[in-house]
C-alpha cells in the first residue's frame, strides 16, 4: 500500500483514486504496483461487483512521472522493469472479470490516456481530455495505446492522435462513445456512481464473459504490448529522448535529429 493511493468501497463498488494531485496524479513505481495490487484484490472478491478508477485534484493522470522518474540515476538500468510494472497494471485492467470504470476529469495523458482507455467504460467531465504525449519528448505509447486507439477511435484518429499528440475532449469523447456521458465536473462522481449502480445489479459471471470475448474478439494485446515494449526500449537509447527530456525541463521546444 502507498499514501499515493486511496480506496473506497460504496456498496458493491471499489472507487480506486490515483492521489498525487500536486504531480496531477502522475504515475510512479510505488503507486503502479498498488493499483495493480488493488485491482488484483478486486477481481478476487465475490462481493465486488465494479472497480472505479479515478484521480484526485481535478486530474486523472499526467502519466509517468517524468521528473521523479529521470532522477533515478538506476532507471535506465532497469527500464524493462519498470516497463513491465506499467504493464502489469495494463493487464489487471483488462483481466479484472468486473466492470472497470474509467471516471476522468482534467488531463488523462500519455500512460494516464492508456488506462483510462483500457477500462471498459469511461465518464468524464466536459473539461476532460485524453492526449498521446509520448512523440513530444521522441517516444511512442507504452501502455497499450497502440491497440486501444485504432479500436476505440478508428485507424486514422489513432494516427492523428499519436503522430501529432492531438488532444481529444470530454465532449468529443462522449460523441465518439468513448466515454458513456460527459457532465459538468460537479457532476461527474454522481453521474459515474449511477452507472456503477446499474452495473452492482447486472449477472457478474455473463459480465466477465462478456469481457473476455470482446477483448479477445479484437486480436492480442499481449502482442501489443511486446511490441510497444520492444520499440520504446529502442527509443529509450536514442539522442532524441534525451533531447525530448531535456526541452521539455527546460520548457522549450525539442530540436530532434532521429539519432
């Protein structure tokens, strides 16, 4: 467990909250694994019947937590570790046999864009949006973004949104049906613990069964997530990362020159 984290259990609920508001709930190692941890618990328990996850502050995630993580002086050492952590909370996600449910206000960006993609469903707030920010500092999604986005918003929205780091908003996702309903930020929690209560009543197995035959029905995203892996890690040896890191501690335009 970590202070990082919180959870709440309303009725058959599980609301899981990302507490890092100062970061805007930017992800680090510690609070991958407890969330990890807390959906692994989850999916374990009979009298669960919906897992919420959510961020505090005003934001859903920043992603990773660039600052923190740079000033690891091990990290590139063990950046497939670290790799496999996001992913692991990746597949809790998509494994969890009860509803996951994405409730998103403010900024969901880079990794914090991949999970809320991964939940089955998403309620966001009018001012939230979700944004692919990897290219900007020479890098490429990592938690799964690759296979969400094409499916979810189709091939050409997908290239949009990575190649450009084009942001999609709340109102925009809720017109696509990425996201079931997008309210005034003051209502979101109402709106998202609504749905949750539809969701307390349904049949638990034929939902599991449900989710595991439509994820499975859109081809492997274990394989996914091997490439996605297998190319970041390349990207993470290149000049341009360092150069993308360092414009972006400096606030200024990166300068890339594809080394």
């Amino acid at each position: 467990m970590t202070e990082e984290m919180t959870t709440e259990r309303l009725g058959k609920t599980l609301v899981v909250t990302l507490a890092r508001p100062e970061a805007r709930n930017a992800l680090t190692v510690p609070l991958v694994r407890a969330v990890r941890d807390a959906l692994l618990a989850a999916a374990k328990d009979e009298s669960l019947r919906c897992v919420v996850l959510t961020g505090a502050g005003g934001h859903f995630c920043a992603g990773a937590d660039l600052r923190a993580n740079m000033q690891d002086p091990d990290m590139m050492a063990h950046v497939d570790q670290y790799m496999d952590d996001f992913h692991g909370l990746v597949r809790a996600i998509v494994r969890c046999p009860k509803p996951t449910v994405a409730m998103v206000d403010g900024a969901a960006v880079g990794f914090g864009a991949d999970l809320a993609l991964a939940c089955d469903l998403r309620v966001v707030s009018e001012r939230a949006y979700v944004q692919e920010k990897f290219v900007g500092i020479g890098l490429m999604p990592d938690g799964g973004g690759t296979f969400w986005l094409p499916r979810l918003l189709g091939t050409a929205r997908a290239m949009q949104m990575c190649l450009l780091a084009d942001k999609v908003d709340g109102k925009e996702l809720a017109s696509l049906g990425v996201a079931v309903a997008a309210v005034p930020a003051e209502k979101l929690r109402e709106r998202t613990l609504e749905l949750c209560a539809r969701l307390e009543k349904g049949p638990p197995l034929a939902y599991a069964a449900i989710k595991e035959s439509i994820v499975a029905s859109w081809g492997d995203l274990e394989e996914a997530l091997k490439r996605e892996r297998t190319n970041q890690l390349r990207l993470l040896k290149t000049a341009d990362l360092m150069e993308g890191v360092l414009a972006f501690m400096q606030k200024r335009e990166p300068v890339f020159q594809g080394r």
